[in-house]
C-alpha cells in the first residue's frame, strides 16, 4: 500500500511539472501551485493537503509568501527550508525587478523601480526608508555589474527616524547624480504625512546644496504605490 501511495503522489507531481512547462500558471489550480513549491521541500510526502492547509489559512499564494515565519510554522509539516525556499523566492522576484529597472532611466523605470520596493518592502509589518541612488543617466547604480545595495533605515510600525546627512554622505561616497527615496506604510494607506512631506522637503534641500537631484519619493504597500513627483509634492 505504501508504494502504491508514492507512486501515486510521484505520479501526480510529475504530471503537475509537465503541465506547468507546458501551460504555464494558468494551467494549474492555485494549490496546485503551492503543491509544486512544496514538492522542493517535502520529496516524500503527499503535499497537496498541506497546500490547502497553507491557502486556508492565508487566503493566496499572496498571502503565503507575506506570512511570517512563525505564521507559516504554525502548519504542519512547514520547517525552515520552506520558510527559506519562499524568502529565496521573493528576494529573487525582487531583484529580477530591480534588474528590468537598470535598463532604462528613472523617467522610463519608476513603475518597475515601485514594483521592486513593494517586493521589498512593501508587505514588512514595520515601517523601513531606504534610498535608490542613479548615475548621471538616471539608472540605478551598479556595483560590480550587480545593482547597488540600498542606504536603509528601519523604524518601527508608523515610523522611521531618518537622518539626512547619512543619506547624502552615502551619495557623495557613491559619486551618485541622484536619489530616490522609498518608505512604505504597514497601515496600507498611500496618502503621505506631514512628516513625509517636510523630510522629504530637508532632503531635498541638503541634495540640492551638494549638487545632487531628489528625483523622486516613493511610498509603498503591499499592492500599490504613491509618486511624489507624479502627485507634484516634489
């Protein structure tokens, strides 16, 4: 009996795999999905009630991956290497994004340079800030053929304590043309406060002293983003 179950299970990854290459996601149920993630991390074990479990409780594929660690452990048979294997997951959607982003300058890329930070940051429970830094061209800077790592700086659920002359110190150390800010809101609201709006404004002001362009502010949630420049608040 224990055989002929693994050879079912076996059976029915294999044919999960063969439809996926051939059709795509939109070939397979959403658990289905969640099946075939699992299958990386569970090779002997029938996984599908475990991803019905996983969509049950977080709703979406969306919401499986916001999950936090202890969130997801909270299933059975969900151990590290998954909560690893869906951080690997994200972290290379994320920089797959920022890559796209490289190839065109910050007029052109900013849909693609907000998908990036909402990968990023946007699903985070506490609010982070953290600055993109571009060449003369307007493109994200690279560092040895990669993209520059990001000036962070992490607060708390409504806010960040954020120090402007780190953030310029940092860009004169790069030798950057420019800056792009970037925070998101743990609250899902777009609409900026009065503190974004006058750091934003002392940044801006500290740049432009030193030769350096605040080209843009971007918040960010989970779903959406707000442009500074787009609104005219810069």
């Amino acid at each position: 009996m224990k055989n002929n179950n693994e050879k079912h299970y076996l059976g029915h990854r294999e044919r999960l795999r063969k439809r996926l290459m051939q059709t795509g996601s939109g070939g397979l149920q959403e658990y289905e999905l969640v099946e075939l993630l699992l299958t990386y991390v569970l090779p002997q074990r029938d996984v599908k009630p475990i991803a019905k479990e996983l969509l049950n409780k977080f709703g979406s594929i969306k919401g499986i991956f916001d999950a936090n660690e202890e969130e997801l452990k909270s299933v059975k048979y969900i151990k590290d290497n998954f909560v690893s294997l869906i951080r690997l997951v994200k972290e290379i959607n994320a920089i797959y994004s920022k890559q796209k982003a490289l190839k065109k300058p910050a007029f052109e890329s900013i849909e693609e340079i907000a998908k990036y930070c909402i990968e990023k940051i946007g699903h985070k429970e506490e609010e982070e800030f953290l600055v993109i830094y571009l060449d003369s061209g307007l493109r994200i800077q690279n560092e040895k053929d990669f993209p520059a790592k990001e000036f962070y700086f992490t607060g708390t659920i409504d806010k960040t304590v954020v120090y402007p002359r780190a953030i310029i110190e940092e860009a004169l150390k790069r030798k950057s043309y420019a800056l792009i800010l970037v925070h998101n809101h743990p609250n899902g609201k777009l609409e900026p406060s009065e503190y974004d709006k006058n750091l934003t404004k002392v940044i801006e002001i500290a740049a432009k002293s030193v030769g350096i362009i605040l080209y843009d502010h971007l918040i960010v949630t989970s779903d959406n983003f707000l442009s500074f420049k787009k609104e005219r608040l810069l």
